[in-house]
C-alpha cells in the first residue's frame, strides 16, 4: 500500500478523531469530561497506524500527523478527573487510608525516629527541668511557663478573646511548614527527613517533659490531647513520605535515580494529599477547641482519646475490602442474589 492510499483509507477517521478531540479539550477547560468511548478506539487505532506508518518507512509529514493526533488523544484517554467533593470524599475515604498502609515499612520507620526522641527526651526534662536549656533558650522557656499558667487566658500561644481565626491562620502555616520540611527534606537521600523527624520529637519531648515536671501537666496535656492525634501523626506521614523518596535515590533499583524518584514520589504525594487535610483539621481544633479554658480538662481527655482511637481505626482499617465471607447472605435470609 503508498502513502497515498494508506492517508486516503484512513482520512475520515482521521477527521472525525480531530474533531472528537476539539471537543473534548474544550469540555476539559470547562472542567467537563466527554464521553470518551469513541474517542478510546479511535486513538487505539491511530496508535495501530502510526506503528505500521513508521514500520513502513512513510513520508515524515505522514507520520508526524498520526503522531501528534496519537499524543493530544492519549492526554485526553489518560487525563484524571477532576477534583470535585466526590473524588474528595472517595479519597478519604479509601485511597488515603490505603496508601498508608501501602507505606506502613516507612511509617513505621518515621514513627520511631519520631516517637522515640519525644520519650527520651521528655523523660529527661521531667527528671531534671533544666535539661531544656538544651534545646530552648531562657525566653522560650518563659514563654511556655507563660503559656500554660494557672489565670483565666487561653491555653497555649498568647491571644486575645477574638483572634481564634488569626490563631487558625497561623497554625495552618505552621503545620504545613513542618510537613514540608519533612517531606521535601527527604530529597537529600532521606537525611533531611529524618533529621526533621528526630529535631520534632527532641523539641516536643523537652517541652512535654519540662511543663510536667513544673507542674502544669494538667493545662499542657488537656491543651494537646485533642489536636495531637491529627497533628503528630501527621508529622510521622509526612517524614514516611520523605523516607521514601530518599530512598529512591540510595536504592533505585533497574530504574536510573530520577526515574526512581519520579515513581516514588508520585506514590509518597498520596501521602502529603491527606497529611494536609489532617493538618487543617489539627489546626481548627487547636485555635477554637484546644485553647479554651471553659472546656474542662476530663472532657478534653475524653474527645481527645476518642480522637486518637478514631484515627489509628481510621488508618489502620478504614478502605480495607470485604471479606469474602462478610459477602456470604447470613443464615435464614431471604437474600437470592
């Protein structure tokens, strides 16, 4: 078959793939997707002509045509849907708790990096209160002495009665900055990671531990028990995120290091996707829950147990499939299929 016959056999399908791709691109700027069942075929036959087009040796204008029309129809093919409070509410719902499980060896990892400074650390400084001059100066310790004294202010950083959203706006920045840092540190073959992870759980532990052996466990733990289980443990998956893509760099396996890091880190940014949403919750509670002193300590125990039990159910079990068993009509129904 020429050239000639070959561009005239396959002309119209041609056009009409043209014309279904115009009008899918217009409905992608517009936030629709179209019906792409015709669009699917046509592009698996022009995929189907290009190899025989380029097998065949064609004119390059011949074959840089079905190239190009191949190309904007796989972007079409292959484009996510749109983000909408469907998708949203299906990630959360399965997608983030499953990806944490997928990461569970790097979790794991994160979490004691983080976990265990925190207890040695606090455990120092409730010995000996002055062991925080190791890692905060004396202003900051005033700060926090200030912060958590027995008087009729909030809990926590210093406000006025009417700056809870001033307060949320700050919180926000503040635990989406450490998320960062232990994500994108991971990029320095994971040691920025874990250096932020142990950094947190020095830092957090030396404050715990300092404030309980001053006697103020009750106004610090009532203060950090709700928010903590979103906060903390948002930290701990943003630092299993930065672990992977550190070690996509020592250990990339048949893939070249950035191959390797572009595969892991479109993996770990499922992680990052749902860390954000647990740092803006934390944040909420922290500025219109955590900080008020009319709230009184024991029900704060209470949420902020439930908190903690919610969250490990919600990662730990949440998106798992049915068993096949729990499929099974349960004895005496009525239930035919």
């Amino acid at each position: 078959m020429t050239p000639m016959q070959f561009e005239a056999r396959h002309q119209a399908q041609w056009l009409e793939l043209e014309s279904l791709l115009t009008k899918a691109e217009s409905h992608a700027a517009k936030g629709a997707r179209a019906d792409g069942a015709r669009l699917a075929l046509l592009y698996r036959r022009a995929c189907e002509q290009l190899a025989l087009a380029q097998a065949r040796a064609y004119p390059v204008y011949l074959t840089q045509r079905i190239e190009r029309l191949a190309a904007r129809a796989h972007r079409q093919v292959y484009r996510p849907p749109a983000w909408n409070a469907g998708r949203i509410g299906r990630f959360f719902l399965t997608g983030f708790p499953q990806a944490v499980r997928e990461h569970r060896g790097y979790v794991l990892a994160a979490a004691l990096l983080f976990v265990l400074p925190l207890m040695l650390m606090g455990w120092a400084c409730w010995r000996d209160p002055g062991f925080i001059l190791h890692v905060a100066d004396a202003d900051q310790v005033r700060q926090y002495d200030a912060m958590y004294r027995d008087d009729n202010g909030a809990l926590g950083p210093m406000r006025d009665a009417g700056s809870d959203w001033m307060m949320f706006g700050l919180y926000v920045m503040n635990n989406i900055g450490i998320g960062f840092q232990c994500f994108a540190s991971g990029l320095f073959a994971g040691l920025g990671s874990v250096f932020y992870l142990v950094f947190n759980g020095v830092f957090i532990g030396a404050v715990g531990g300092y404030l309980v052996g001053a006697g103020k466990a009750e106004n610090f733990f009532s203060f950090v028990v709700t928010h903590s289980s979103f906060e903390l443990t948002a930290i701990v998956l943003s630092g299993a995120a930065g672990l992977r893509l550190g070690h996509a760099l020592l250990a990339p396996g048949r893939r070249t290091r950035l191959q390797a890091l572009k595969f892991n880190a479109s993996q770990a940014i499922v992680l990052v996707y749902g860390v954000i949403g647990m740092l803006l919750v934390a944040a909420a509670i922290e500025a219109f829950w955590s900080s008020a002193r009319w709230i009184t300590p024991g029900v704060k125990y209470g949420v902020g147990a439930a908190c903690w039990v919610l969250v490990l159910i919600y990662l730990g079990w949440q998106g798992r499939p049915l068993s096949a068993a729990s499929l099974e009509a349960p004895p005496g129904s009525t239930y035919a299929g």
